[in-house]
C-alpha cells in the first residue's frame, strides 16, 4: 500500500502542476487550470508596471492552489509513515 500512495502522491502532483500541455492545447483562458491562470496574472502585473494589488492576488491565488495538495499528503501520511516501519524491522 505505501507504494501505491506514493504513486498517487507523484501522479497527483504532476497533475496539478501541469503547465505546458494546457497552455497548448485550451484555447479559452475560462478553462485554464489555476497554474496556467496564475502566470497569466503575473505576466499581466509585470506588464502592466507592475500593480501590487495584482501580485498580491497572484500570491494568495498561489498559496490557495498548494492546499489541495497539502490536504492530499496529510491525510496520506499514515501509509507512508506504516511503510517505513514496515522496512525498518530485521527478521
């Protein structure tokens, strides 16, 4: 079982920080993942001089997108956790 949520764990955080295909393949910015969206943001507030409410947004919109994941290993831990024991014993 640790082994399986480990590759849950990876196969989850590829997912959710994928960039590059969607940026290719959608066509319409309402379905940008929140990555996709986010660097738009930023590039927009670089442009534009610089807003800091915007880089403000881009921030929060940063620290928002990482809690699903965060949510995601906290409850997973436990099989990780019952997997190195698992290792750790001889005999």
């Amino acid at each position: 079982m640790p082994g399986i949520v480990t590759v849950l764990l990876f196969q989850l955080v590829a997912t959710w920080n994928n960039y590059f295909l969607p940026l290719i393949m959608l066509n319409s910015e309402s379905l940008f993942p929140v990555t996709v969206g986010l660097a738009h943001w930023q590039n927009a507030a670089a442009a534009g001089g610089g807003s800091q409410v915007l880089f403000s947004t881009v921030l929060t919109g940063s620290l928002v997108s990482i809690v699903p994941l965060m949510i995601a290993f906290l409850f997973l831990q436990r099989y990780w956790q019952s997997g190195l024991a698992t290792g750790g014993v001889k005999g």
